[in-house]
C-alpha cells in the first residue's frame, strides 16, 4: 500500500434513495459498511513523523542482537505461564534462514489450552480505556521495534507505510467498536466472546494481527489467542510479549491473551475441541479451506492474482508495473501478477526489468526508501513455461489467452501477460471481466483511459473486485495501492461462489472485527418488527408476509432499512479520489445470482435470501429456482409477489454459468445486517489517481453497477 497526503474532505453520499427510513427513526450503526453513521467516521487523518519512525526502525535493526531470538525460544504463553516442555525447533525467515528457536507444545500442553479456552470467562466486557491506551504504546514507543523484528523476519522493505495506516485507521475501526459495544449495553445486540483464534500473516501483521484481530477484540471483552507459524512467526510472537507486558502493567487478567505455539495437527486438535470460536485469518484460500472445515465460523481474507491492463504503454506506466511486480519482492498481497497488453516481447520484458532495484538487504531497502527491490540472495526455481529475465530473479509468460490457473509464487518475481491487440475493445473487455470475476484478484489497475472512461468503466461495471484504480498519463495506476483510511476500502475476496468454502462473511477494512461474530437480540429483532416500513416499500408486504418467525420478520425491516441508506456511491477522503459502497453483481451475460430453494426449504429463509435483490436494481440479476415439491415457496413465486424476478420450477438446478448460487437457510441468529448483505454483493472502492478529479466522479458516480432500492 502506497501512502500519499490527504485533501481536507469529509465522505460524502453522492446520491440519495429519496425513500425515508422505518417510522422507527432507526438509524444504521457505524460498523455497518457504507450506512450513514459508516461514512461519518472518514476525515483527513492526521500525519505521521514517518522520517522518525524510519530513523528509530534502522537505528534498531543495525543494534539487534541476533542472538535474542535463540535464547528466549518461542513458546505456547498461557494465563502468562511459558509452556516448554515440548520438542525444540529451528525457525526461519521468509527466505528459509534459520533464525531462532521455537518449542511445539506437547499434547499435554495443547490439552491445556483446550481448557482454558473452553472454561475461561472474562472477567470485564468493555477495555477500552487500557487497550487504546497500551495499543498507542505500542504504535509509538515500540514502533521502531515492530518494524525492526518484522523487517529482520519477513525481509519487510517498508514497514513504515503500515504502522502509518494503523495509527490512522484504528482510530475508524475504535469508532465501530464504541458502537457495537453502545448497542449491546443497550440490548440491541450480544457480542460473543469465545476465544478468537488469530492466524497471523506475514507480510502487515502489526496492523492486520496486532490491531485489527487482536486489541479490537480484547477491548470489547474478546479472549484471543495467537497461533504460530510455520515460518516468519519471530516477529508475531515478539509483538505478543510486548502486548503480554503492557496487559500486566495496566492490570488486565492474563487469560485474555495466549499464545500457542504447536504443530499444525495439534492446532486442528485445538479446533476441533473448540468449534464454536471464531478465526480471523489473512492467508491463501488452501488454508483457509482447511480451517474453515473444522472452524465454521472462520473469517478470512484471502489473495488473488492482481492484474493490471494497459490500453497503451508508456514508460511510466511500463514503470509502474515493475514497482506493482516487485513490490516488497512480491511479497505484498496487493503485487502485480498479471498484465493485459496490445504488446509486449521478450524484449519488452528485459528492458522493463533491466534496472530493477537490487537491495543488499532489507536495510538497505530501509534506509533508501525503497519498497520494490529484490535480493540477490533468494533461491529462484523456474517453473515450466516461464522465461526467466538474464540478469534478475524474475520470469514471464506471454499468450494471446488468459491463464487458465495462476500460481501466486509468494516472494518470487513472477509476471504473465495476456496479448490483446484491442484490449478496449467489447470482446476483450468481457473475457478479461469473466476472467476476473472467476479468479478474483484483490486489485485492478488500468492505464491508458481517458475521460469519459467508457473501457474503465465497461469493465468496472462487468466485474465485482474490491479495488479499482484508474491512472493517468502523469501518475499511471499501481496493484498496489489502497488507503482504507481514505475510504478506499480495502478486502481480500474469494471467487462469490466459492465464499462459503473459506470465510463466514466476506472481510474488509476498516470494520469492526468483533461485530463479524455479533448477533441481534430476540427483544430488539421483536421490536423491529411491531414498526411498519415506509410506503415506498409497500410492494415489499405480501413477500414479508410470508415470514412466519417475528424475529425473521424484524430482520427483514432491518435489511430494508439498512439498503435504503446505505445504496449509492459515497465519496473517501484522501489525495487521490475515491468512490466506495455496495454493488450489484456483475453486469455480464451468465452472471447472474442462483437462489436455490430445495423441498425442504423454509420460506423464511428463501423471504430473507430475495428481499435484497428484490428491493433494488439488482432484481433482475437474481434468478430463483425452485424445487416443484415445496409449494409454499412455489406459490410466491408470482408476478404480484415478486415483480421483475425470474424464476423456475425445476427439480434441480438448470443454471450452470452464474455468478453465485445460494442456499437459502435457517438462521437461529441473526447477524449484523451489513454483513448478511455481504453474502450477496460485492463492495469495495474504485479511484483515480488524481487529486480532486471531478472528471472521474461524473463518469463513475452515475455508473448503474451502484446497488440502489427501488419503489
């Protein structure tokens, strides 16, 4: 992520529904994604002394002593007692390099851990003075050393840019917190407090793991516990024993932090015995999958190949793909993977990457400022079908098809390129947007439009990525740029389709971690339902009175209400200009979303599955296929009932090119309404590179992939 100076800006609603909310005046909450109160968090962030932050990191770095790592081991930490009865191991960096020791924890020790995570209690619910007060510590007074440990572990080249984004945006993501927790004292909601498990990444582990997954969750009476892991696991483990000494110095019970270090059997011995928790990872989608099989509740941010798509090159923009390849050595979840291009020969390829960066280490990288370089060091094994560049660790592949299957090659250069002759053209434009859709990168840059933006915004229209980024002749786009606390809101998504397979609810940035695992009380679903929904949404009153469950029915009120504000593009606040919200699905031929209603399917749960298509324009994206047998469902299925809506009674599903299939289902609890809308649209941001460029905002703010309610 690139950090750049902020306009003085508050977020701004582009459009507005013109529909009144329920006669209940109920307002949406800040942790739901583009509400009212959402938006109002967004403002210029205050700067961050980044040259001092730098200074103190290197100062650090150069007086490490690496012996640290080896005589204070890694170990499992429980109720502050160190565990190390179990094998000693070698660790190692991100390149393989023995770093330290490690002790896997001993069946005996894991049984512990099972213990107390299925016994422990919190003793208080609400943190947040002491938690804020030790997380500005850490982000202030041991910054040097957050950076220092991870820049030694992971060969991080630009750790500054990340503390920069954490200390800018906790203080969104404290505003969501203060709302769930208001909202809860006020009955409206229960937080869940079982122990959170957190897979750590690598790469943003200060902010992802430490900030986001961790103090969040402890500061609203959320036991957590760290898990280990198989490599880059010093530099997490020493941010834990700073947090475990700052939680005994200001008091707070030992028991709502651990630390497990164990073998990855044993860690599904740990799920297993304690499925109910919730798991927040960043990590690849194999290992969410494998996780999400014992741990349902598993929230995951997974990559994807980003790709960048150049109507025309110039060296700049020929500039900017190296930087989004190299960025962090490719180590960075946003880096460039794939490139569409009207041309582009081996010759192309050795002068783009001929003076690319070399770093002798990552202190170097540190001290010039860079956070593209390669190190001469790294192993470099080339895959079969690649061209590796004469001088430098890195390969390409060109075709005049897109890949079929793309392997990431974390931390090794790897580029492939697609040849379109018209990459503008409609054809082009709707194979890349279906191959987009079907391999779900985090991030797509394009260069080489102008205003009206019609390629760029054919192709934002066909496709439903998280992060768009429009670049100019003068400041061409990178993959790798996101400010979340701009409101350029930041997710890594998996394929719609596939979600289930690895994340409970969609994740992104900024949002209130704990709210993902918080549930609606029975007393505030009822009294939703006693209010009636403004007469705009009378169209919806045959549907809803199908529902046969109050709390059901209070639900629905709440989705209606939620999409009635939160629909329409909202404006961020930083120095390049961002549009962000919800979406409809892609606007292609065959993708459509499949709602499948089986025999035994409740109506209750097939009400709540349509109702966010039916109340706004993406009512025709939605086809529902029903199963003959179930004629309670079978007799809604009606042009009174659901106008507009396409339908079919089938004894299987016929649609076989779609872009999501659902299954509607019963909930015993309801969740936060802006994460269960999460299950059905995309949402995410899309900007220019520009400062303040109107011309973008008329192009893109008028643009019919915005999700808007309809009466």
């Amino acid at each position: 992520m690139l950090s750049s100076s902020v306009r003085s800006a508050r977020c701004l609603s582009l459009t507005r529904s013109g529909i009144p909310l329920a006669q209940s005046g109920m307002r949406v909450r800040h942790y739901n994604i583009a509400s009212a109160q959402y938006c109002k968090v967004f403002s210029p962030p205050a700067a961050v002394d980044k040259a001092k932050i730098r200074k103190d990191a290197i100062e650090y770095v150069k007086n490490f002593n690496k012996k640290l790592w080896y005589s204070d081991p890694i170990c499992t930490t429980l109720n502050g007692k160190k565990l190390k009865k179990g094998h000693e191991i070698d660790t190692v960096d991100a390149f393989g390099t023995k770093n330290g020791k490690q002790f896997l924890s001993t069946h005996q020790e894991v049984d512990e851990v099972i213990e107390h995570i299925n016994t422990y209690v919190p003793k208080k619910t609400d943190l947040r003075t002491a938690i804020r007060t030790i997380e500005s510590t850490l982000l202030h007074s041991h910054a040097a050393e957050l950076i220092g440990n991870q820049a030694l572990d992971f060969h991080k080249q630009d750790g500054i840019t990340e503390i920069e984004e954490a200390l800018q945006a906790n203080i969104l993501e404290h505003k969501f917190n203060d709302d769930l927790l208001a909202d809860e004292a006020a009955g409206k909601l229960k937080i869940k407090r079982n122990h959170a498990f957190v897979g750590c990444v690598s790469n943003f582990s200060n902010f992802l793991d430490l900030c986001r997954k961790v103090l969040r969750n402890i500061e609203v009476g959320v036991p957590v516990v760290v898990l280990s892991r198989s490599n880059t696991t010093q530099h997490m483990y020493r941010w834990f024993q700073l947090l475990e000494k700052e939680l005994k110095s200001a008091g707070i019970d030992a028991g709502m932090a651990s630390y497990v270090s164990c073998s990855i059997e044993e860690q599904r011995r740990i799920f297993s015995a304690c499925s109910d928790s919730p798991l927040f990872l960043t990590g690849s989608r194999a290992v969410a999958a494998a996780i999400k099989e014992l741990l349902p509740n598993t929230f995951a941010s997974t990559g994807g190949p980003n790709t960048m798509v150049n109507f025309k090159m110039s060296p700049k923009i020929q500039e900017a793909m190296v930087m989004s390849t190299l960025i962090e050595n490719s180590g960075q979840c946003t880096a460039l993977r794939h490139v569409v291009t009207p041309k582009f020969e081996d010759d192309d390829f050795f002068s783009a990457f001929e003076n690319s960066f070399i770093a002798k280490d990552f202190l170097e990288s540190l001290e010039k400022e860079h956070f593209f370089g390669l190190f001469p060091h790294q192993q470099f094994q080339l895959e079969d079908s690649y061209k590796k560049h004469p001088k430098h660790p890195i390969a390409y592949r060109k075709s005049e098809k897109f890949p079929t299957a793309i392997n990431e090659n974390w931390r090794s250069a790897y580029l492939d390129v697609t040849i379109k002759n018209e990459p503008s053209s409609d054809e082009s434009i709707a194979h890349l947007a279906q191959w987009l859709n079907h391999h779900q990168p985090i991030s797509l840059a394009i260069n080489g439009d102008v205003y009206p933006y019609t390629a760029s915004n054919k192709l934002f229209e066909q496709s439903s990525l998280c992060v768009y980024t429009i670049g100019h002749d003068d400041a061409p786009a990178l993959t790798a740029q996101a400010r979340p606390q701009d409101g350029e809101i930041f997710g890594e998504l998996p394929p719609r389709k596939e979600l289930g397979k690895y994340s409970k609810f969609p994740v992104f940035v900024p949002s209130s971690t704990p709210s993902n695992n918080s549930v609606y009380s029975h007393q505030y679903l009822i009294i939703q339902a006693k209010h009636k929904l403004d007469k705009h949404f009378s169209y919806c009153n045959h549907l809803l009175g199908a529902i046969s469950s109050r709390e059901a029915f209070g639900f629905a009120h709440l989705v209606v209400n939620y999409l009635a504000e939160s629909c329409g593009p909202k404006r961020g606040v930083g120095n390049r200009t961002s549009l962000f919200g919800l979406q409809t699905p892609p606007l292609l031929n065959d993708s459509k979303s499949v709602i499948r209603c089986e025999e035994n399917t409740s109506v209750d749960s097939f009400v709540l599955s349509v109702l966010p298509f039916f109340v706004t324009n993406a009512r025709s994206q939605v086809i529902v296929s029903c199963d003959p047998a179930n004629k309670a469902i079978s007799d809604l299925l009606n042009p009174q009932t659901l106008p507009g809506v396409e339908f079919k009674l089938e004894d299987s599903q016929s649609t076989t090119h779609c872009y999501n299939v659902i299954f509607p289902e019963d909930m015993k609890e309801f969740p936060m309404v802006g994460n269960f809308v999460s299950l059905f649209f995309p949402f995410g941001h899309i900007k220019s590179t520009k400062n303040s460029d109107e011309d973008f905002v008329k192009a893109f703010s008028q643009s019919k992939k915005w999700l808007s309610v309809v009466h």
